[in-house]
C-alpha cells in the first residue's frame, strides 16, 4: 500500500471537494450567526432590557428551554447565544470534517494531528463546565 | 446597566473601522477593536478581550479565502502547527480569566509597542529566494519529514512552480505556541506571529504563510472561545456590535487591500500601533496602581 510521496500542500481529489464544501459551510455559518446577532440588536433596542454585566448571569442563561422559549418569544438573549453558538461551533466543525476527510485519505499520521486538536477542543469544554471561571 | 441605542450604534462604527483597518493592514481586528472597546467605551478588558477573540472567528472568515488561496496554503502545516496553537490558546485563555484586568492590558500594550517595532523589519526576501530556487534547497528535519510537510503551489508573479521544504520544527512549534497564547490572552488572531514563524524560521514562501495562517485562525480563536462562553464572560451586547461591525469592515477592507497598500499605510499602522501602546499602559497604570501618565485620557 504506497502512497505517493509529494503530498504536502496538495490534497486528492475527494478532500479538495470536502474542503470546497467545508468552506461554504463556514461561510454560511458566519452570515447565519450574523443575522442572528442583528435580529438580537434590533430586538433589544425595541424593548430596552437590563442586562447585567456578570458571569453568573450570562452563564445562568445556558438553558436549552431557556433559550427556545426565547427565540419564540423574541428575547434578544436567547439570538445572541445562538449566534455565539453557530460562530463558535463552525470552526470546530471544520476540524471534525478535516479529520474524516484526512480518514478518506487514508492518512493517519494526519487523522492522529487532527484529532489530537479536537481532543484539545473537548479538555477546554471540559475544564470549562468543571471549574475554571 | 442597560445600553442605549448610541452605545450598540457607535459600538458598530467602532468595529467597522477596527476592521476594516484590520484587513487593510494585514493584521486583523483585534488589535484595534480590544484598545477602543477599553480606552473608548471604558468596558472590561476581559469583556473586551472576550468579545473580540469572538469575532475573530467571524472575520477569519470573512476575508474569504478565495479557492486561489486555499490551493496555496499548506493543509498539512496548518493542522500540525494548530497542535500548538490550540494549547497555546488554552493557556492563554485561562490565564485571561485568572489575571487582573490591568496585566491583561499590559501586556497588551508590550505586544503593540513589539509590533510598532516590528512592522519596519518585515523585508520580503521571497521574491530573490523564487527565483534562486532556495526553498526547495533547505534540507527537512526529522518532524517535517515524519509528517511530509514539504508542498508546492504555482507562484503568479514569478510564473513558476515554487517547491519548498519545509524546515526549522522546534523554532515553528515555539512561535505558535506563543501566537496560541497571546490570541487566548489578548483576543487577537495571532496570524502575524504565525506568518513570520512560517517565513522567517520555517522556510515557507510568504504567499503560503499568509493562506495557511488564515486556516489556523478560526480553529484557535474557537478554542478560548469556548473557554470564555463557558466562564460567562462573552457579554451579549458587546459581542454582537463587535461581530457584525468587524467582519462588514473586514470584507470591505480586503476589497481594498490589494490597491491601497503602501508605505505611507506602514508608517501610520507604527505611529498607531505606538500611540495604542502608550493609552493602554497608561490604562493599565491608572487602573492597577493609581499611577496616572501624562497626556493620558
């Protein structure tokens, strides 16, 4: 089973397809997230709300149910957090689609270096929610 | 507290601006968005910090690497450097929310003052070492080769196919890390330190550095992103200003980046870069110790 060897910057065929649609996906995300955070805006603007500056209120506003009675009601707080979500979630979606596209390839040196970042990803969530704040 | 109209308006003509300079210079938002958020609309540097590595991940892509680009950059490289981005960036974030506000702010200043130096000391040698066929000479070391990192891409200026091997691991490894780091700490992208540790220590040809470094971006400013989503410091009407107004002023600025830069931009992004210094120490100073520096706001 050889491979050939000058890989380096150029992919096959099937990962530059992946990454053609990896790209749109980030694009999409970015104007999705976007829109949300400008229907967020315009909403807290119509009905002025406190919002208090601290951690423990924000953090308090990471409730699922919380958050979809929001976006049907129009509580900008519940856009704002979906759209940090979306921003947040699409560069971390690239990396799982980089790791199945480096799986495709055949490469595991590769499927091992990506993973590794997203296994990086999964200890700051999980030191995250277990402490540091 | 509640904001006005006027706070989330100018808060996104600030943003545009800081982006759109961002993109002209080559340097990203961050850098100019984090100073105003502080030194203008007087918000926490941790807020401000928090809400601008957000954006960040808006704007890596919002410059848009055209398909061009993406031939140019250098996958494999990226996802190897993004090892040590990534840590570097969790580091950074967590030492973003365990340091006072006004450390934070003073090492953002030494950063800016470094890059006011630096901007004079970038020479584009590339251009001599194309048409000398020097990045195809350099010999590998042993990570580049484990992991292949060599490439190629076909140059349109000097019309030819440039080949470069990959060199220079352990100095590459040790930038990124730092880039990680101050992007976790300062909510900055980092992409310059990664640019000049992928041309100046790793023989990458600029044109590469500059796309591979943009694939790098996101995937790092996501991770302290996270952390700070969890800590509940990324404060909802700071960030969505900051958002959209960085990635409007983003994409019009690299419209114009092609046609715009010149030396006259070099010299006023220094002279900013130095007087942005100056308010931010002079920040730092008034808020850790009472100390209040001349001519300061």
């Amino acid at each position: 089973m050889s491979e050939p060897s000058n890989r380096g910057a150029s992919p096959m065929a099937e990962e530059q397809n992946v990454y053609a649609g990896v790209y749109h996906m980030l694009i999409a995300g970015m104007i999705v997230s976007n829109v949300l955070f400008a229907i967020g805006i315009v909403l807290a603007l119509i009905h002025p709300q406190f919002f208090p500056l601290s951690a423990s209120w924000v953090s308090e506003q990471y409730r699922a149910k919380l958050v979809f009675h929001g976006l049907i009601h129009g509580q900008p707080t519940s856009y704002f957090l979906l759209g940090t979500l979306l921003l947040i979630l699409t560069p971390v979606a690239r990396v799982i689609v980089s790791i199945y596209a480096f799986w495709v390839d055949h490469d595991l040196k590769y499927v091992a270096v990506t993973g590794t970042v997203f296994i990086i990803m999964i200890i700051t969530v999980i030191l995250g929610a277990f402490g540091i704040r | 507290m509640s904001y006005s109209i006027s706070f989330v308006l100018l808060l996104l003509a600030a943003a545009s601006v800081a982006g759109f300079f961002g993109a002209l210079l080559g340097v990203g938002g961050g850098i100019f968005i984090v100073p105003a958020m502080v030194l203008l609309f007087h918000l926490p540097m941790k807020i401000a910090v928090a809400a601008s590595i957000v954006s960040v991940i808006a704007t890596s892509n919002a410059g848009g690497s055209s398909y061009v680009e993406q031939r140019i950059s250098n996958l494999r490289l990226a996802m190897f450097l993004e090892l040590f981005t990534t840590t570097g960036a969790l580091v950074g974030a967590i030492l973003a929310i365990y340091l006072h506000d006004w450390a934070i702010s003073m090492i953002f200043a030494a950063m800016l003052a470094y890059m006011a130096y630096a901007s004079f000391s970038t020479r584009n040698l590339d251009d001599e070492r194309i048409a000398k066929g020097l990045f195809s000479k350099a010999k590998a070391d042993s990570v580049a080769r484990y992991l292949t990192l060599e490439g190629s891409y076909h140059d349109l200026a000097a019309d030819k196919e440039v080949h470069y091997v990959v060199c220079g691991a352990p100095a590459g490894i040790t930038i990124a890390s730092l880039a990680g780091i101050a992007s976790g700490l300062l909510g900055v992208g980092g992409g310059v330190l990664k640019v000049s540790a992928m041309n100046r220590y790793m023989n990458v040809p600029m044109k590469v550095a500059v796309g591979t470094s943009k694939l790098m971006i996101g995937v790092t400013a996501a991770v302290s992103s996270i952390l700070f989503f969890m800590a509940g410091l990324i404060h909802f009407m700071v960030v969505a200003p900051v958002a959209i107004g960085t990635t409007v002023g983003a994409t019009i600025g690299t419209m114009l980046m092609n046609r715009l830069h010149s030396r006259v931009l070099k010299w006023i992004f220094s002279a900013l870069m130095a007087y942005l210094a100056y308010a931010m120490l002079a920040q730092a100073l008034a808020e850790g110790f009472g100390i209040h520096l001349p001519a300061s706001t």
